[in-house]
C-alpha cells in the first residue's frame, strides 16, 4: 500500500446511547487493492461488539459540519433538560 494512497472506506464502531444518537467512533480505514480485487483494512482499535461499518470517507468540511451540528444538538439537548428542571 502506497504511503500516499487515500482509504476508500473510513471503519468505525458504533456505539448505542439510549435516548441519544448513536456515537460513530473512527477506529481504522480500508485501502483498495492496486488490482481492485480486494481490500487491506488496517484498525486502530478493535470493536468491543466485534461489528465495524465501513464508509466512504467524508471531506474535510463534511466532517467539521457533522461534527458542529452533534456539538449544536447536544447543547439543545442539555439547555432542554436545564429548563425542564428550572421549572
């Protein structure tokens, strides 16, 4: 695998949160053979459950955008409960 060659697929585990969205956690990413035939998948951790998804790999500015509007969803999230307890 060539020290320039980009993934063609991001692995992630993905964590169930009750009541919260689900937590997508990058652990590895997936290269495609120089023949097309196959794919190396090199993880940086492993998955507890033993599942890992694989994806296409978002851009740089998919990824800051997916990522402010987690953090933006949380705060709703905990301004939300904060009212409901202040009342």
């Amino acid at each position: 695998m060539p020290a320039n060659q980009k993934p063609s697929f991001t692995a992630y585990t993905v964590h169930k949160r009750e009541g919260q969205d689900d937590f997508w956690l990058p652990i590895g990413a997936a290269f495609m053979h120089q023949d097309g035939d196959g794919y190396n998948v090199v993880l940086q951790a492993l998955p507890i459950d033993g599942k890992i998804v694989l994806r296409l790999p978002k851009t740089q500015s998919e990824s800051t955008e997916a990522q402010q509007q987690t953090v933006r969803a949380e705060n709703d999230r905990r301004k939300s409960r904060r009212e409901r307890a202040d009342t």
